[in-house]
C-alpha cells in the first residue's frame, strides 16, 4: 500500500507499434463514457494500472490488440473505485450469513423473517443476526415475549441497525443469568419492566458483554466467510476498497488469512478496536498485533476508539442535557466511555506509536473531546501526517467547526443519516431540542471551513450503496420519498464535492493515494455507472452500478 509521498510504478503506455502484437496491448480498454464529471471518458488498464486515459470517448486505437477486452461504456460515468472509510463487513457478512432483518419494512416482516430462518436451520441452537431499525417499535424497544413467539424455545439475540442495543428474548436472558437483580453495567443499560426484570433490550456495552460472555464466538473461519460475503456486495456497488471501523484480534486474524491466500481482492484498512475497559497498558498489544498481521491487501495501522453512545437511546454525549417529552431538559448528558484523562494521552501515545486514529463521535461533547485530544498531541509535535478522523459527528457545537481544519482533522461523513425518516423524527430530534436539531449533520458548513471529508456507510446500520449515500449528501432527502422536505436546507454538498470525498477523500485517510483518481500510472481501481451522473440532476440512486475493477480485474459485472 502505498503512503504520501509514494511514488506511483507508471507502466509504459502502448504505442502503435506495439498494437496487434500484444507486447504492449492492454489488457482492459473502457471506451465511450460521459466525459464531464469523476474521470476520463476512455481509459487502458495493463497488469493492474492505468497505462492511458483520454477525454476522447473513442479512445486510442493504439491500446487495442487481439486479447484486449473492450466495454462500450454507453456513456456512464467512469469514476475511480469507491473507498468506503467506515463500514462493518464482518457484521454485515454474519448478518448476511445468518437471520438478516436488514430492509424489512415493520416488525411483522422481521417476525416473519425470523421465524423463516428458524424453520430452515432446525436445532435448538442460537438465532443470531440483526438488522433491525428501532422506529418500528413503541419507543424503539422490541420485547422478549414477541420474539420468543417464534424461536421456539432456542436462544435468541439480534442487534439493531446501529449495532448499540440487541433484542434479546427470554431464553437468552435466561442463559446470561440477567434477570431482576442484574445491575447496568458502566457503560450500558438492561431496559426493564417497571418491576425490574429484563424486557427484552440490552443496551451498549451490556450487549457488547453479552456476546463477548454468552455467545459462542465465531471461528476465524467462520470470520473469513463473512469477510467474504461482504466483499462481493460491496464490489456490486462499487465499493473497491474500505477502512473497516471495528477490528477484533479474531478478525484481525481472519483479514490476514484472507490476504494470505489472496481471496482479499480489495485493500482494506483495519481500525484495531481500543478496549474501553483498560487503558494505556494496551499499546504494545495493538502494535504487535499490527506488525504481526500486516500484509499487501491488509494494512491495520489504525486504532478506533468509541468516544459515546448514539442519541437515539440518550448514550451519546452531550454538553447539555436531553431534552425530555414533557419539554423540560432532562439530567442526562449521555455517556462518555473513555474519560478526557485517558483519550487524551491515549491520542499521544498512539501518534508515537504510528497509529492513525479513528475516533466514533456522535453529540456535541464528544467531538469537542476528539477534538480537544488531538490538540494535545499537537501541542506536544507537529502534524505527523497520520490523518486523524472523526466518524459520525451528528452534533458539532458551532464554535468547534473551524477546529476540523485548524487541527487537521478528517471529518468521517455518514451522509445517509443526513435525512428526515421515523428514527429521526420519533426518537432523535424530540430529545435533542429545536437548536441542537438544527444543527445536525453540517455538511457543507464542514466543507466550507476548509475541513478534510472522507466519507463511509458505517454498513450494516445503513446501505452501503454509494449511489443512495451520495444522493442524500446532494439533495439532504429519502431517495425513496423524493417529495419530503429538506433535511437541515443549506447543508448539502455539490455532487463535485461529495464525489471527491467517497474517492480521494476516503483514499487519503487510507494513506493510498493510488486510490484518490484514474490518473495514468494509478492503481486501476474503477468504477462504470449506466448513466452519466451529472445528467440525474442529483438523484443519483437512479443509477446503477454495472462494472466494478479492482486492481485491472473485473470483479462485478451487470
């Protein structure tokens, strides 16, 4: 993998004299795009790189021999591969692989969904999955009691779309010994009935333990093949390579066996998971995980540290109170899993120890936190170049915006939450109060203070179809309800911008700058959509994806 200030291998580009003799032929010619927006219109690939680009839609005849393989490109768009710089493939994969409640519409088709899955897989073993989204229920809390309707006795535990609370029901309760004398763990919450015992959610790290204490873990095998799973939907949507946001040492472990063996096709980036229930002590850990693990296709040069929770179940953090449904601010200001007197130093001492850090930061207090920690390795040696980021940042306090740029800092949009839908309406902005609602999301406010964007799905708490991302980071709508209102009017990025912020944006947190365009001499990681985006007028979902390269091979055809 290639870091700034590499330099690019540039293959010699075939001249006529080579054409029809295949000593200089190219392997891939995509002739005939849209030549106004992401790329080129005709381009030549050989052994991996682009060895020629023109905005000619035609091309050069001179690329061309008996075993080139030619695509009319029928005037799509061609852009270089998406880079997806905060997605979940191991839980999307086991998802996939397993009860998949993913896209369901209401709590009846997931009921269904499960009990489907039940009957195919008989046994009295675990029903495992999830995918689900909180609007569909009272209060975005399922019950025990309606999902042991339909797993039949057998053990069931089911995380949400987010991937901060799992519905549980009562036989997996039973197994983790939760029941009415279970205390909340620090940094979590069992949600009760009103005479105390479990109903059925597990919030945050109370999940989080739970699988890590009751449920069998999965084998490095059975990782791979999620690994696997995922790597083909996200090349269906021409996603080529990605920063994985939540790396385990088991799943460490299974990235690097997948590059080993060369099933890996995309490069990926892992963020080593920092536990929050320990401290400095594990840095010598992470980084003899790194050094052991590293390989061509697998680089895990980063540490992803979880700051707060999400708004929706009031874990965020904030720097004033939720609001409450009586209108009056309530006492809770969220949850902090890892106090400033250790993220601070833990920023320093991963700098020193060469890791980039990518820090999940939702409310306003803790991006000011990720921010303020970064600023305190910067007082302590100039910008290292380890690129930073901050994941998520839903509520930016206004006087920490500038801050993005000042301290170099990433900002690691998720822009398909950039929308009005149910979970917005019903279970964020009613806590969060009229001022903190407005200012959600400020995605062009970021841009225009001279802030670096990256941006990532966060896969499989939403799509990872960059198609739909970007046409909310345009037009701040449900790609599906055209007609609803603008979400937060003002803060929409230009197609331009959001482009170069899914591809060179997200390649320069990758430290691959082979990534950031289709520049002859480039990597060939490449994408071709049906239709030339800039004509959609900014629905862009329109579009599809029908070929995705990486490294000079095809890897999805439509």
């Amino acid at each position: 993998m290639h870091h700034p200030g590499a330099t690019r291998p540039t293959p010699p580009v075939p001249t006529s004299a080579d054409r029809g003799t295949g000593a200089g032929q190219a392997d891939l010619v995509i002739r005939n795009a849209a030549p106004a927006i992401g790329g080129p219109a005709a381009l030549a690939v050989r052994a991996g790189r682009i060895v020629g680009a023109t905005a000619d839609p035609r091309g050069s005849a001179d690329w061309t021999g008996p075993s080139t393989e030619v695509v009319d490109a029928g005037g799509g768009t061609l852009l270089p591969g998406f880079v997806d710089a905060h997605v979940h493939p191991v839980t999307a994969g086991r998802n996939m692989l397993t009860v998949d409640l993913a896209g369901a519409p209401d709590a009846d088709a997931y009921l269904s969904r499960i009990a489907a899955w039940v009957q195919a897989h008989p046994g009295d073993g675990w029903v495992t999955g999830g995918g689900w989204s909180m609007e569909h229920f009272p209060g975005g809390l399922p019950r025990r009691e309606v999902l042991d309707a339909v797993t039949g006795g057998r053990p069931a535990f089911l995380y949400n779309r987010d991937v901060h609370g799992a519905w549980s029901n009562t036989e997996a309760l039973r197994r983790g010994g939760i029941d009415h004398t279970t205390p909340d763990p620090a940094d979590g919450r069992i949600e009760r009935d009103p005479d105390g015992r479990p109903a059925g959610m597990l919030h945050e790290g109370a999940a989080y333990a739970f699988e890590t204490d009751v449920l069998p873990a999965p084998g490095v095998d059975d990782l791979a093949a999620a690994i696997l799973a995922a790597q083909t939907r996200l090349h269906a949507w021409g996603v080529t390579s990605w920063q994985d946001a939540w790396v385990t040492p088991d799943s460490a472990r299974a990235y690097h066996s997948l590059a080993v063996d060369g099933r890996l096709r995309s490069r990926t980036v892992g963020a080593l998971w920092w536990d929050r229930h320990r401290g400095l002590e594990q840095l010598d850990e992470l980084a003899d995980r790194r050094d052991a693990l590293r390989h061509s296709t697998f680089a895990p040069t980063t540490v992803k540290i979880m700051v707060d929770g999400v708004l929706e179940n009031s874990t965020g953090a904030l720097l004033e109170p939720y609001c409450r449904c009586d209108g009056m601010p309530g006492a809770d200001r969220g949850l902090v899993y890892v106090d400033p007197e250790i993220l601070s130093p833990a920023v320093d001492l991963l700098e020193q120890h060469g890791f980039q850090v990518h820090l999940h930061a939702i409310g306003d207090r803790a991006v000011r936190m990720s921010l303020d920690a970064v600023q305190h390795a910067r007082t302590r040696r100039p910008d290292p170049g380890l690129r930073h980021h901050i994941a998520h940042v839903q509520v930016i306090d206004p006087a920490d915006l500038p801050r993005f740029a000042a301290l170099g800092v990433t900002a690691n949009l998720q822009t398909y939450w950039a929308q009005h839908e149910p979970q917005m309406d019903e279970l964020t902005a009613p806590f969060l109060g009229e001022r903190r609602t407005a200012l959600q999301y400020p995605f062009r406010t970021l841009a225009d203070s001279g802030a670096g964007l990256a941006m990532g799905s966060d896969w499989p708490v939403t799509t990872a179809d960059p198609l739909r991302q970007l046409e909310v980071a345009v037009r701040r709508r449900d790609p599906d309800d055209r007609d609803s209102p603008v979400f937060l009017a003002g803060e929409e990025l230009s197609l331009d911008t959001a482009l170069r912020a899914f591809t060179a944006g997200s390649a320069a947190v990758n430290h691959d700058p082979d990534a950031e365009d289709l520049s002859v001499g480039s990597r060939a990681d490449i994408v071709l959509t049906d239709v030339d985006l800039a004509a959609l007028e900014g629905r862009i979902a329109d579009a599809r994806v029908v070929l995705t390269v990486v490294d000079g091979e095809i890897v999805h055809q439509a």
